[in-house]
C-alpha cells in the first residue's frame, strides 16, 4: 500500500488516478472524487486506533452533509493527495474539511460531516465515549 502521511492534524492519503476513475475524456468523474475522500477518512480513522469505521460495534456512520467546491479536474494517472482533517466532533457527528490536490494545485475542497446511527433501528446514537475524546483531541 502507498504510505500515508500524517502532518499536525491534517492526514493524507496519496491515490493514483485510474480509468476506472474518468469519464471517456480522461477526466476524473466528478462522483468519484467523493470515493477518494471517502478513503482518507476511513484511513484516518484506521490511523487513530478505530479499524472498522464503517461498522462498529452495532453502529454505523453515515454522510449527514456534503459540500464540495471543484477547483480543476484530476486526469487518467495522476497522483492525487488527499487530505482528511477534522473540524467538529459532537456525540453524534463530526464533521471534516477535506482536499483533493494534484501537486501543490487544489482541485477539490469538500466539507463532510458523518452521523453515527444505530445499524439496526437507523436512528442517531452516540460515538463510543473513546472514540468522541478522540476526535476532539484532533480538533485545532
């Protein structure tokens, strides 16, 4: 796997573009830039000690909010950073700015807030106790 790199509180993730990743034009399919910060976060997570992001202990994490602002397209083979750092962390939710960059030129900053829920019932329940301290300590 490519490494990972951890810089203060702002987490990256190197990813190479492939053509599974672009439209017939070579360009990064817009969606698919949700998938890349999607990875960086669940790395993240991995990288503070909590392995099963996506399923934990009868709960699970749901994209409450999204907003992203394109800046310029990634192209077929290009070696993407992504970054995952935290903003807001409640029982509940906890929100991440996230940054797609080609080199040192920003294509795509998004902020993404998830929620915990129950997997069962689907309705909101608070983070493991660990997992809320945790975040917190991250925030600037």
């Amino acid at each position: 796997m490519t490494e990972v790199v951890k810089e203060g509180l702002r987490f990256e993730l190197p990813i190479r573009v492939y053509v599974e990743d672009t439209d017939a034009g070579g360009i990064v399919f817009y969606a698919n830039y949700l998938k890349f910060m999607e990875r960086a976060r669940t790395e993240y997570m991995r990288g503070l000690g909590f392995n099963k992001p996506a399923l934990f202990d009868g709960l699970q994490f749901v994209v409450h909010e999204v907003s992203l602002k394109y800046y310029s397209p990634a192209l077929l083979d290009d070696q993407l950073r992504v970054t995952a750092e935290p903003v807001d962390a409640s029982r509940v939710t906890f929100a991440m700015v996230q940054q797609v960059f080609c080199g040192d030129k920003l294509l795509v900053k998004g902020r993404i807030k998830l929620a915990c829920i129950d997997a069962l019932s689907k309705r909101p329940k608070g983070m493991p106790k660990a997992m809320v301290t945790t975040l917190k300590s991250q925030l600037d």
